[in-house]
C-alpha cells in the first residue's frame, strides 16, 4: 500500500474500536461499575486472540495485576492496555492485530522509563519465558515509579 491510499484496514478498524472504547466510557455509571467492565472488557478482547498471543497476553495481564496492581487494565484501539489515573501506561498489541510477524509489548509516553537521550519503548515478542516475565514486572514498576 502507497502512502497517498490512506489508512490500512487494520488501523482503520482499529480507530474504529477506539471510538467505540471512548463512547463505551462515556455512558458508564460508578467507577467500580466501570473498572469491572474495563477488565471484561480486556479479557474478551484477549480470549478472542489466537493461541500463541493470548497466551501471551494472559500472561502479561497476571504479571501486571500482581506486579503494578494501582494500573487499570482497560481496551485502547481495542488493544489490552494500563492505565493510571486514566492515562495508558503500557499495552499489549497481537501480532494478528496489524498482520506482524511478532506480537508487541509497549509503553506510552506516561511511562516511567526514560534512561538518558533514548531507551526502548516496545519489545517485539514471539514468546513469553519466565526470564521475559521478570522484565516485564521489572519494566512494568519502573514504568509506574
């Protein structure tokens, strides 16, 4: 695809389901009512992925419940993400979602993680060991410190 067609089917659907997240939101009633549907919300989202991604995301989701547990987990252009205080933190992108070859695990700017002139910012994953795990939860607190 050239520049001058425009958006791909996957960012377009993708924008799609952020406009979907944001109004989703703004009918919500309590905040409990609406942590509980955001955590649904994710867990549908990761339940539909194929295996060797929602493993992953599984995974990943237990990691930052036990490790960050102040992050809400909630959907981002229908990604799982982290948020504090309403702002993502990190996500959790399939590699189906946008036809890649390897899933991705990223932090936003609201991250905790700046190391000097540059540091990474995402982690291209084609599996999830335990060593990836510990950096992971090891990321995921800095990130949020």
């Amino acid at each position: 695809m050239t520049a001058s067609q425009g958006f791909t089917a996957e960012e377009r659907s993708a924008m799609q389901e952020r406009a979907q997240e944001l109004k989703a939101s703004a009918r919500r009633g309590s905040r409990a009512a609406k942590a509980a549907e955001d955590e649904a919300a994710v867990l549908a989202k990761i339940a539909e992925m194929q295996d060797s991604d929602r493993v992953m995301a599984e995974r990943i989701h237990a990691v930052i419940k036990a490790g960050a547990p102040e992050l809400a987990p909630k959907l981002w252009y229908g990604m799982p993400a982290y948020a504090k205080d309403g702002k993502v933190v990190c996500f959790f992108q399939s590699a189906q979602k946008f036809n890649a070859r390897y899933a991705t695990f990223g932090f936003s700017d609201k991250a905790n993680l700046d190391d000097g002139a540059m540091w990474p910012a995402s982690f291209a994953l084609k599996e999830l060991t335990a060593a990836g795990e510990a950096r992971i939860a090891e990321l995921v607190r800095k990130a949020v410190s």
